[in-house]
C-alpha cells in the first residue's frame, strides 16, 4: 500500500443499523407467520422455533447481503 492510498475502515454503527433494519422485518414476519400456527402454545415454545429461523437466516441470507449491497457504506475510505 502506497502512502497515498489509506485503507477502508469497517463501521460497526453502520454495520449494526443495517443489520437492524433487515432484522426487525425478519423477526415481525416470523411472528407473525408462526404465532397463529403455535395457537396455546408458551413464549419459549414460540421462541424455540423462531429462533433457529432467525438466526439461521440471518448468518446465511441477511448479513452476506448487508456485506455484499451495502460495502462502500459499512467500509468507507479512510482519510
């Protein structure tokens, strides 16, 4: 790396909105799927399904594509 260039640095706030606004639609969507299918059942029966699917899909589908869309906003050039 030549002194004129400077390398990107990763910005966990942005990182961390972004994974925010991909996670809320998720979990609301999940909820709501699988809410009236677990009619009586106890939240942490509920909880047991949701979230194996949340965390799953969160590890292979929403953070590779926060990455890959948003790479210039969550690694801006360094100054």
């Amino acid at each position: 790396m030549s002194a004129t260039t400077s390398p990107n640095r990763f910005s966990r706030p942005r990182f961390a909105l972004l994974v925010l606004l991909g996670a809320y639609p998720l979990l609301t969507t999940l909820l709501y799927v699988v809410f009236p299918l677990t009619d009586g059942w106890t939240i942490w029966q509920r909880t047991l399904i949701v979230v194996p699917v949340m965390v799953s899909t969160m590890i292979w589908v929403l953070i590779p594509g926060v990455q890959k869309l948003f790479r210039g906003f969550i690694n801006p050039a360094g100054r």
